[in-house]
C-alpha cells in the first residue's frame, strides 16, 4: 500500500493534517513498526520526548509526527515521507488497523457447547467448543464466545460483545454491546462478604447485580464482584487492564483507565476520566472525583476531589510528592550534616 493510499483509507482521522511538501515521496509500506525497531518499507510514529532522536537514525519509509516544525524537517532531510498530527499515537493506532485485523471467527456453535435450552441467542453468533451456557441467559446478535467460556443464568449479553477462551460471568450479571472480556476474567463473582460471629465468620450471600455498560473492556484474569445487595457498575468505555479486582459494590464512571494490579475495596465510587496507574490501592468507601490521575502504587485512603493528581502513600498531591521524593534523596547527606552539627555542639 502507498503511503498516500493510507492517508486516503484513513479519511476523516488524516483530514486537515500537514503532509511532507514532496508530493512525489510516496513510498509502499508494507506494515508498522515502532521507530527504534523500523525497517525499510514499515510506517512508524513519533510522539515526542525521548524517541524524537530517533528520526535521525530510523530506517522506517513514513512516519507520524507532531506538528514540530523542528522535527518535520528532520525528517524531510532524510527524504522520509511523513504526516504531522496533533495526536501522532491515535493516528499511528488507526494506521495499525489497516494492516491488522483481529482473528474473528466465522458464525457457528460448536457441537460441543453446552446451551440450556432456556436461552436466547441472537443472529450471526459464535460459540465455541465446550462453552457452557445456562439457563435464562439472553445473548445479542454478532456477539463472539470463544472455547471453554461459562455462562451463569440469567445473563445478558448485548450486541458485538467479544468473550474470550477460559473468562466466566456469574449470574445476575448484565453486560452492555462492543465489550470485551479477556481470558480469564471473572465477571460478577461474589464479593467478599462475611460477618464476625463469636464462632467465626458468617457468609453474607451476595445477591446484587454487575453491570458492565457498552464498550467496556476487561483484562486478562481480573476480577469484577457482585455486591450483597444493589449493584457493582462499570461506566461505559472504561478500560481494566490484567490482574485488576473490582470490589462489591464499586461505582467507576466513564471512560476511565485502570493499569494492571489496581485494587478497588467494596463500595467505592469513582467519577468518569479517571486514571489510575499500576497497583494503585484504593481503601473502602472513598469517593475519587472527575478526572483525578493517580501514579503507580498510590494508596487511596481518603477521598480526592475532581481534577487532582496523587502519589504517595497515603495519597498527597504529586507536587508535594514530587518534592518530598527530591529530599528524600537528600536525607543520607542531610543526616551526615546533622551528626556534624551534633558532635561539634558536644565539642563545646
């Protein structure tokens, strides 16, 4: 494919965008490549920061840039066709897709899935070798479950849905269109609800709902609880990465971002746009506002409000961290000074 033949297939996300001046630089690219591991023929991207040195040694035929000035014409010394972008990762993400297109089986249930005859199933759907599918359980059109996929009853899944080999849903759990569910992931398991007794711990049965609006997508061997009563909620178009648990009850907004190893208690509620990097914590209860980031193993033990940025354990703003981290830094040379100071008083 020509270069200029992908700037066309990607129309709308390419429109108004600055091209190299040399319409004859029309190389054909024949995949993607990140610019560090680029070949000839390959179309790769820059997005800034310390990949810009890059453009000076890739071998990739095109690139995406920033609108860098600097940088375009870095690249036009080399005679590489290029596009600047405002936002190089997402148009570098769409270009993938022309040359990459996910294994999608063809419509057909296997003979050996296992369907109660109590289901609905709609048109154009996949099911796999050894699926189990049980009583009550509603399923969209186009929807793909790929082998050893279990179904508890009374499940609905909408239109589009992708559930990979090897995840479960528990029952009483209500998944939205053009979600995807990763291997392993375990949606609408009990939460973990128990009562101290005089002679123990008392099961507290969780009969609640886990509902996952459309497009949300769930990672490799995570987990989402179901509550004792009412529901655990996901937000429409938030991303859980692997080895995230969900606890009873939570409330996650929209188009929210949860990196792998996050750990929500029961009961929390957070607002939409939220960021939360790897093995953030999140403590029972607490309410996380609009837009708030979280860097990687933050401890969340209060709530924060709408807009803020936290490190730390506990939580404090990433300003304040960021300058406690540089004296901290500091403290061996710091405490060297201070036993100076200590043995020159006992000197007097």
């Amino acid at each position: 494919m020509q270069f200029q033949e992908i700037i066309t297939k990607l129309g709308k996300a390419a429109k108004n965008n600055s091209l190299n001046r040399d319409r004859n630089l029309n190389p054909e690219i024949t995949g993607v490549a990140a610019i560090d591991e680029a070949i000839s023929g390959t179309l790769s991207y820059v997005e800034g920061g310390k990949f810009t040195a890059h453009i000076a040694t890739t071998e990739a035929g095109a690139l995406i840039l920033p609108t860098n000035e600097t940088l375009q014409s870095q690249a036009t010394s080399r005679n590489i066709a290029w596009i600047a972008t405002p936002q190089p990762r997402l148009l570098f993400a769409k270009a993938i897709s022309l040359y990459y297109k996910p294994f999608k089986p063809t419509p057909a249930i296997h003979p050996s899935a296992v369907i109660d005859p109590n289901t609905r199933i709609g048109q154009d759907v996949y099911i796999g070798a050894n699926v189990v599918i049980q009583a009550g359980v509603i399923i969209g059109d186009r929807v793909t479950i790929h082998p050893n996929v279990v179904i508890y009853p009374d499940v609905t899944i909408g239109e589009d849905t992708i559930l990979h080999a090897n995840c479960t849903i528990h029952e009483r759990t209500q998944i939205g269109s053009g979600c995807t569910i990763h291997s392993g992931a375990a949606i609408g398991s009990e939460g973990f609800g128990f009562v101290p007794t005089a002679v123990g711990w008392y099961k507290m049965e969780q009969s609640g709902y886990t509902v996952l609006e459309d497009g949300v997508e769930v990672g490799c061997n995570s987990a989402v609880d179901r509550p004792a009563v009412g529901e655990t909620r996901i937000g429409s178009n938030t991303k859980i990465d692997n080895l995230v648990q969900i606890g009873h009850g939570c409330k996650i907004g929209r188009n929210c971002a949860m990196a792998s190893q996050v750990g929500l208690a029961g009961g929390v509620i957070i607002g939409n746009g939220v960021m939360l990097g790897g093995q953030v914590g999140v403590a029972n209860q607490v309410t996380i506002g609009d837009r708030v980031i979280a860097t990687g193993q933050t401890g969340i033990t209060g709530n924060v409000p709408a807009g803020e940025m936290v490190s730390g354990m506990p939580h404090i703003p990433t300003k304040i961290y960021r300058r406690l981290f540089v004296m901290y830094k500091k403290l061996p040379e710091i405490y060297q000074e201070y036993k100076k100071l200590q043995q020159k008083e006992s000197n007097q």
